[in-house]
C-alpha cells in the first residue's frame, strides 16, 4: 500500500485556513480557539492524547457551518440554533479514522452547561471537551482587534464569569480566569499563527498516511466545499472520478491516478473563500463579484501549496482554469509549462459542468460536449490528446461521472436528513 509521509496539523489548518478567508473578521477565529482550548486543557491537567484530540476539534470546530453567512453569525452571536453545525461537523468527519474522536467533541461545543444539565444531551453523555472548546470560542469572540490584549482581558473574564453556571462550567472558568494572568498566552492568541505556538506536543510529528487516507480527507473536503449549495453539491466528485479514470487512460501509475483524484476533490477548495452572495446569486456576476470568483483557483493554491507533500496535487488542482494558450487563470501558463497532470484537470472540469444535472439545466448530451471540446481544442484551450481520449471513451467516463454524482447526491440528501 502507497504511504505519504505527511503532518496531520497542516492537513487540518488547510481547511481551517480556508474557512477563515472569507472575512476578516473569521480571520484566524478557528487557530485561536484551538490555542486556547489547548491550554486550558492543559492547565487542567487533561493527558496530552486528549489535549490533542481537543486541539484538532477545536481547530476545524465550525467544519459544519457551511456558509459564509452561518460562520460570521456563529462567531459574532452565537443563536439559538448554533448546535446545529456541531452536528453537522461531527457527521463530516465521523468517517474519518484520525479524526473520530475530534467529531464527538465538534457535536457538542455549543451546548450550554446549564447548571450540569449540559453534561448529557438527549441521553448521549458530553465530554468535558465540548465545553473547553465553547468556552474558549466564545472567548476569542470577544476578543478585540481594535483594542490592547492585555488591557481588556478584565472585561473579557468578567463577561465570562457571569455566565459561569449557565452557560460554562464553572470550574472552566475558574481556569480561564488563572490564564488570564500569564501575558504570554494572549499575546500568542493574537499572533499570525497561534497553532504554530504549540511546539512540544508530539502532534506536529510528521505522521504515516496511506495514500487512501488522503482520498478520504480530501473528499470529507469537497463536502465542505459543494455541501454549501444545492448547486454544486455533486460537482468535485463528477471532477475527481473523471480525472482518475482519464489519468488511467493517459498511462498514470495507480499511485499518480489516486494523486489525481485527490486533486479532483480538491480543485473547488479555494471557492470556501468566496461569499455565499456570489456563489448562490441568481443572475449574472458584475465585473468585481466575476474577478472575486476567478480567485478561487488561486486560493486552491494558497491553502495547498504548503503542504510540502502535496505540491504536484496543489499544481494539478489549481489549473483547472488555465489554458493552453496561456489566457486562463490564476498564472497564465502555457504550452510545455502546463504539465499533463494540470491539462487532464482542466479537460475533466469542463466536461463535469457541461455534463452534469444542474437544478436550473440538463446537461449536455454527447453531441453537444463533443463538439464544445472540439471547439475548445481549436482555440488552443484544451489538450488535444487528453480531448481525444475523452471523446474516444466519452460512454465509459460519462457513466463513471454520473454515478459517482448520484452516490455524491445521495450522500448530500443523507447528509441534511441526519442533521435535522
């Protein structure tokens, strides 16, 4: 079996990072609460295996609000119904071995304490996790920019503290209030990466994936990213398997067509940094909201190029717009420079949204896409070659993109019916 050599925290902060590009006022929301869960979980005295699975829970804590709109409420209001996307968070990652025991401690981080009754829901017991992590969200909430750390550390506590019984356990509190006193942790709470100030741990080690891992991450990924609408909510799988099946038909090694696939799934990840009023607007983009939305390829890769390990999959997933002739974007590459693996990416793309069901059109039958890609050849936008193993096989790998798009529907519907 295929094994990556690769850092499970930077795997995380990607799309934590990504959820948080959407507004300055998201800005590093998800690193900060997971800094200081972590050291209030270490000031308690919690064994470092637990710390950790609190520090990556808290880290992607708001996976599960899907929207831009959902994430700006939660950190800025925390409603009534902010459980919500505890649930589906936990229902997200729940598959995914490394992160199973963060999914128990994302479904509850909302629920209040409710002088002990918060220790249970519905008959499920709560982790004292949970309520590390809401009691530290709801502190880096009310964090300000605009203000000195230190100076108004006093308000902030004495805020928290009038919720002690209600809304947090109070023991946590007690804690909370013994940190306040040490500057350093403040002052690496507001820092550029607060993560990064947890240095002897044991979590940074560099951890052994198998490649099949990756896969399972990188979809629980584009859930994120096409659960956000009704849309695209089968788009980055019709992508991924269409990509794998034509790597394979290229001569990809099965090792490079999984890496494919990976990249397939990944393609979209920088539109989470896209607001929901462009992604979900009815009638044409202006000049501004279409140039916003072009940036996604090139947010795609921001948030992986500094995965060292996957630096071919960040390449191949963010020139999935560019073209041939070098007027596609984010970087304008062309001819030689546009690698085989980018050239099979774009190729899959295109013919993923002319093919696929949308709610407001059918997709395009063979003659139409046929002839769209032709056309796309002669404009020196596509490969020829890749084109030509497309049109040759077009039956085969309609059929795999359509049923991976119905299995990605299905999922969709499971997924919304589950959380309520």
């Amino acid at each position: 079996m295929d094994k990556i050599r690769a850092n499970l925290y930077d795997l995380i902060a990607c799309i934590s990072k990504a959820q948080d590009l959407v507004s300055t006022k998201l800005s590093n929301h998800q690193p900060q609460v997971a800094y200081l869960s972590f050291r209030l979980a270490e000031h308690i005295g919690l064994p470092t295996e637990m710390r950790n699975d609190i520090f990556f829970a808290a880290l992607i804590h708001d996976i599960g609000a899907l929207s831009s709109r959902e994430r700006l409420e939660l950190v800025e209001l925390e409603p009534i119904n902010a459980n919500n996307h505890g649930f589906r968070g936990a229902k997200l990652l729940e598959g995914f071995k490394p992160l199973q025991n963060a999914a128990g401690i994302i479904k509850y981080h909302h629920l209040p304490w409710n002088d002990g009754g918060g220790s249970s829901y519905m008959g499920e017991q709560v982790s004292l996790a949970s309520h590390i992590v809401h009691l530290a969200d709801r502190t880096c909430a009310l964090v300000s920019p605009k203000r000195n750390i230190i100076t108004q550390l006093p308000d902030i506590i004495s805020v928290i503290r009038r919720l002690a019984n209600s809304v947090f356990k109070p023991d946590l509190v007690e804690a909370l209030s013994d940190l306040s006193a040490k500057e350093y942790i403040w002052l690496d709470l507001i820092s550029s990466d607060p993560g990064k100030r947890i240095l002897d741990t044991g979590m940074f080690n560099t951890m052994t994936l198998e490649i099949d891992d990756l896969v399972d991450l990188a979809s629980i990924f584009s859930h994120i990213i096409d659960f956000r609408s009704r849309f695209t909510a089968r788009h980055s799988a019709g992508v991924a398997k269409t990509a794998e099946k034509l790597a394979k038909l290229v001569g990809f090694s099965p090792y490079e067509c999984k890496m494919m696939l990976i990249a397939g799934y990944l393609h979209d990840l920088g539109k989470i940094a896209i607001s929901d009023e462009i992604l979900e607007k009815p009638s044409k983009l202006n000049e501004d909201e279409y140039n916003v939305m072009r940036a996604h390829s090139y947010y795609t890769y921001y948030l992986l190029n500094p995965l060292r390990q996957l630096r071919t999959i960040a390449k191949w997933a963010s020139s999935h717009h560019e073209k041939l002739d070098g007027t596609g974007y984010p970087f304008h590459i062309s001819g030689d420079s546009l690698s085989l693996g980018s050239r099979i990416m774009a190729v899959a793309d295109v013919f993923t949204a002319i093919t696929e069901n949308r709610p407001y059109r059918q997709g395009m039958d063979y003659e139409s896409t046929k002839k769209i890609l032709r056309d796309m050849v002669v404009s020196n936008a596509l490969d020829k070659d890749v084109v030509d193993l497309l049109i040759d096989n077009f039956h085969e790998i309609n059929s795999i993109r359509e049923k991976s798009q119905i299995e990605a529907a299905r999922q969709y519907e499971d997924f919304l019916r589950s959380c309520g």
